[in-house]
C-alpha cells in the first residue's frame, strides 16, 4: 500500500507550483480593477515570492529515481520528469506576469531588477527545501528558526554552490521563455493594431 503512494509526493508538489500562478493572477487582476495600489501590490507579490520557490523545486524531485527499482527506473524518469517540466513552466508564466505587471506599477529595469533577485531568491529557496526539508508556509510557523537557518546557510559552500548555479540555469531558461513570450506578445499587439 505505501509503494503504491510512493509518487504522491509529485501531486502535492506540483499543486504547491501553480500557487505562485495563481497568486499572480489575482495581484493582476486586483491591480488593473484598482482595488490595489503600486505599493500594495508590491507587497502582495512577497507573498507570490513565498511560493515561486516550489516551481524549480520540482526539478530537484528527480534524485528520487535513484530510489527506484531498475525494472521501473524509465517510468519513474518520465513521471518525475513531467511534473518537473509541468512546475517549471507553470512558475516561468507566473514570473512572466508578474514580470509584466512589475513593468507596468515600475519601469523595465525595475521590472528586471526584481526578475533577477526572485530567481536568485528562489534558487536559495530551493536549496533551502531540498536539504534543509523547509516548507514555504515555514515562514509563518516557524520564522526565527528559517531565517537563522537561512543565514547559516549562506557561509555552507554547497548552498552557495547550488544557488549560483541553479540561479544561472534559471535565468537562462527564463530568458529563452521570456524572448519567446515577449516576442509573440508583440506580433499580437501588432496584428490588432494592423486590423
């Protein structure tokens, strides 16, 4: 009974990855009804930034694989590897949003800036969840004890390690997703001032 919920884990972490899009979302759509000011929608995506952390994060569920059994080794590589495909571009749109609306409350290299600084956080916040099993809702229960926990991690050099280099990962695979987005975001705006 329990190995057949060994995969549970992806459902539940794949529903902590469309949080962020969902909360991206909702801070658009109460800024353009103007129930949210600059500022306060500012501070509504800190909470956005709690979240964004678990998108990358299932990327890092494929050291289960070296758990599983050489008989299912290749369903289990292709079940981890889409949900970690479908949180990672579930977090990319999120900050895609977020980074068009910052643009829109801002200016672009505001909007970059922040870009920039969430996937280096959210790199970090990944380590944090991987090897320090800390949760984003951890931030409410148990504060003190992330944040030290955090800071002791910065002088860890695999922490460090690991956030350089998934943060330049993550911000090469955001360019690409955002050069293409961007780009059809243009040819559309364009089409319906053609028409």
């Amino acid at each position: 009974m329990v190995q057949d919920l060994s995969g549970i884990f992806l459902i539940w972490n794949l529903f902590l990855a469309w949080i962020p899009l969902g909360l991206s979302y909702l801070v658009e759509t109460l800024w353009q009804q103007k129930f949210l000011g600059k500022w306060a929608s500012l501070i509504c995506l800190a909470l956005w930034l709690l979240f964004f952390p678990n998108s990358p994060y299932l990327i890092t569920d494929l050291i289960h694989l070296k758990g599983s059994p050489d008989h299912l080794i290749w369903f289990d590589a292709l079940m981890d590897f889409v949900f970690a495909l479908a949180g990672l571009i579930t977090g990319l749109y999120s900050l895609f949003k977020v980074h068009r609306l910052i643009e829109k409350i801002g200016n672009k290299p505001f909007a970059w800036l922040i870009v920039l600084g969430t996937l280096i956080l959210s790199s970090y916040g990944v380590y944090l969840g991987r090897f320090g099993r800390w949760n984003s809702w951890d931030i409410l229960h148990h504060p003190f004890s992330l944040i030290k926990y955090s800071i002791r991690g910065l002088q860890n050099p695999l922490a460090l390690q690991l956030t350089l280099s998934f943060s330049f990962a993550m911000i090469v695979i955001y360019g690409a997703f955002w050069l293409y987005n961007h780009r059809n975001t243009d040819n559309d705006q364009f089409s319906q001032n053609a028409s």
